[in-house]
C-alpha cells in the first residue's frame, strides 16, 4: 500500500524554470511519459505482490520506491527494472509511426527517457539493472559500492561534458 507521496524542491524549482522559459509542451510530455514510465515499475511490482513505499516528484519526474525488491529473485528484479525502459521504446515506435512534428517530439522524449534511464547511475534503472546484475555474481555489497563508484564517475563526466 502506498504510504507517502513526496515532492522534491527541485519539482517546484524546475515549475519556475519551465513557466520562465515557456517550455510547456516539453515538460507536460515528459513528464506525462516519466509517469507512465513508473507506472509500469509499479504494475510490475504488483504482479509479483510488492508494495511501493512511497513515490518521489522530482523535477526529472517520479520516482516508485518499492518495498522488498530485493527478497525476489534476479529475473523478477530484471522484469520490474525494465519494463519502464521497453515501455518508452514502445511508445517511441508508436508514436514514431505518425510524421507530424509533436507526434516526433513526443517520439523523441520517450526515446529519450528510454536512453537516459539505461545509463548504468544509481538510482536509474541502469543502475539498478547492473548492480543486480553484479549482485548475483559478487555479492550485493561489492555491487553496491562498483555502482556508487562507476555512478559517481559517470555522473561527474557528464556534468563536465554539460549533460
């Protein structure tokens, strides 16, 4: 059962940004499909009787904090960490196949989720993929502090590269 639903400064920060600049369109489409992107996490979830401890506003969307992932098994993980990846490529493919410039953009963004969640950061689905993936093999300690060091670094390098 859900418990709490927080919303993250940087949510109100980035509603000030978005009025300033008049970027409407942009934002309401991202942040529609980020939604139905944890939307997805959280169906998942629910198929194999997890709850969501909470979810998280952030300026970049949501975030479903599920409660008791890791009791599950790999593929179960895998399936609930993915699935917001293959549900913005299946949207992009939808949405591709209309050629009107807001169909492309919203083609775009998915797109765009889809690829920008596969980077291999905590606390993005990447991340995650890669530390249970490395879990099962050295151990979720070890994973834990690879990720951190490899999401850092990455992270950082991105920053310097003005991402």
């Amino acid at each position: 059962m859900l418990k709490k639903i927080s919303i993250n400064l940087t949510f109100y920060i980035a509603i000030i940004l978005v009025i300033f600049f008049k970027v409407y369109d942009i934002y309401f489409y991202f942040f529609i499909f980020v939604f139905l992107h944890e939307l997805a996490h959280i169906f998942m979830a629910k198929k194999f009787n997890l709850g969501i401890k909470k979810i998280v506003i952030t300026a970049l969307g949501q975030m479903a904090v599920i409660d008791n992932i890791e009791r599950l098994e790999l593929y179960k993980k895998l399936l609930i960490v993915g699935i917001g990846v293959v549900l913005n490529i299946f949207l992009a493919f939808i949405f591709g196949i209309f050629t009107n410039e807001k169909m492309q953009l919203i083609k775009n963004i998915n797109l765009s989720i889809a690829f920008f969640n596969c980077l291999p950061i905590f606390p993005l689905d990447g991340g995650r993929f890669f530390c249970y993936i490395l879990g099962s093999r050295v151990g979720d300690l070890k994973a834990s502090i690879v990720t951190k060091r490899i999401s850092l670094f990455l992270s950082f390098s991105m920053f310097l590269l003005g991402f």
